[in-house]
C-alpha cells in the first residue's frame, strides 16, 4: 500500500465513489496482515519508498500464492529465488505475470512504473555471472529505475570494459557483478565517480569458496566509493542502486 494507492482511496471518498467504511476496510490492513505463517507488511512502501519483496527460497509454492494475493491487492509484486514451477501456480491467476529464467524472479505488475532518467548500469564479469546480474536488473527495473547491462566484461579480457566507458560514464550508480577473484568492481571504481554496488557470486573454483574469496576481494577493496552486498544478492544491489538513484 502506497502513497498513491492511499491518496486514491481519499479522492475516491472525496468524490463519493466509495464509502467510510470501504476506506476503513482497505486502511486496517495497516501497517501489515497477518496470515498466520506471514506478516505483510503493506506500511514499507511508505516508510522505504518500496513495496516488500517475496523471497521464495525456502517457502512452499502454497504460501508464496498466498502471500502474492495479499499484496497484489496493493501494486506491483516481485518474488525473487523462486521456481518455474511457482510461477506456472502465478501466471494462472495473474496471465500478465512474468519469469525471469536466468534471475529466478516473478514479476506481477498491477500499476505502471514510472521510470527515472538517471541510468542504472548493471556489469557482470562472466557469463556465469549473469543470473545473479539480471536479479540485480530485475530489481531496479521494478522499483522505476532506467537499466542498462553490459555482459562478459571481467578483467581476463579488460579492453571489453574499456569499449563500454561511455556507458560507465553516463550512468549514475554502477552495479558490478563478479565470481573467481572478484577484481571487476576495484577496476571500475578507478574508473569513473559513480558510487559503485559489487555484487560477489558464488562462481569459481575451490579457492573461491562459493563467493568467499570475491567477498574478502571486494571489501578490501583499494579503490574508494564501493559498497559491498552479500554473496549472490543481486536484489539486494538492485535494492540499493534504486535508493541512490531514487
């Protein structure tokens, strides 16, 4: 429940399409509904700017509909870490809904989102690294954000970062999404001024420790203006990149 669903309601009220009762219907949903085995938490979209997000991994394809229910009541739903086959339970009672294979998102889009000019570039290192990239991308999109992405770009072939410097210098925040050493994100910062998002994957070969060694990389980072998310979190970049850009 948004500023803009709420400001609906009153002018709905003011003009007499809908009665006291019916607005106090939809306002005791605030600030959250419980089901039992959730609470939604309808107020954050006021208090953070954007709606909660399902995270589907670990959560029952029953529970994860129930909850999808509840909040597309309000706008736009996005559901992250979640299966083809969920998303088959989705699409049949919301056919506009949408699967990102690579990112393992769910999309439901109720309401038009209003897109922000200032761009959001979104980098992955490797191919390997592009579901946790398109996560991040998935994520921004949805909270209104302009994103562009440039794949395959990691530092064993550095002149394919270097024919995209025009993008890195035209975009306002910088997503870097990397495995294996995790050196993208340090190169990119000596780049450009834009604050920089590194976004550590767990691709790599043993010494990498599913992501640990990326991890370590990026926080000891000896370029200044990078921010580090946890291993994998993609939306959790694409989280932050909005809030900058927003």
């Amino acid at each position: 429940m948004n500023s803009q669903y709420i400001k609906k309601l009153l002018n709905d009220l003011k003009a007499g399409k809908i009665s006291q009762r019916e607005v106090l219907k939809h306002l005791k949903s605030l600030p959250f509904k419980d089901l039992n085995f959730a609470k939604i938490d309808h107020h954050r979209a006021l208090r953070r700017g954007f709606p909660e997000t399902i995270f589907g991994q670990g959560k029952t394809k029953e529970q994860i509909l129930k909850i999808a229910e509840e909040m597309a009541n309000y706008g736009n739903v996005l559901i992250t870490k979640t299966s083809e086959d969920v998303f088959e339970a989705i699409k049949e009672k919301y056919p506009k809904s949408h699967y990102n294979k690579l990112a393992k998102t769910i999309v439901i889009k109720n309401s038009v989102v209003k897109i922000r000019q200032d761009k959001i570039l979104v980098l992955a290192a490797g191919t390997s690294d592009i579901p946790v990239a398109e996560e991040a991308a998935v994520t921004a999109e949805l909270f209104g954000n302009n994103v562009e992405k440039v794949y395959d770009v990691g530092v064993a072939g550095i002149h394919r970062l270097f024919a995209n410097l025009d993008k890195i210098s035209k975009s306002s925040v910088i997503i870097v999404v990397a495995g294996m050493e995790g050196a993208l994100p340090s190169v990119v910062a000596g780049l450009t001024d834009k604050p920089i998002i590194a976004v550590p994957t767990s691709v790599g070969y043993g010494a990498s420790f599913k992501g640990i060694t990326p991890l370590l990389a990026m926080l000891n980072s000896c370029s200044p203006g990078v921010a580090v998310v946890n291993i994998d979190n993609g939306f959790g970049a694409g989280y932050l990149a909005g809030i900058i850009s927003k």
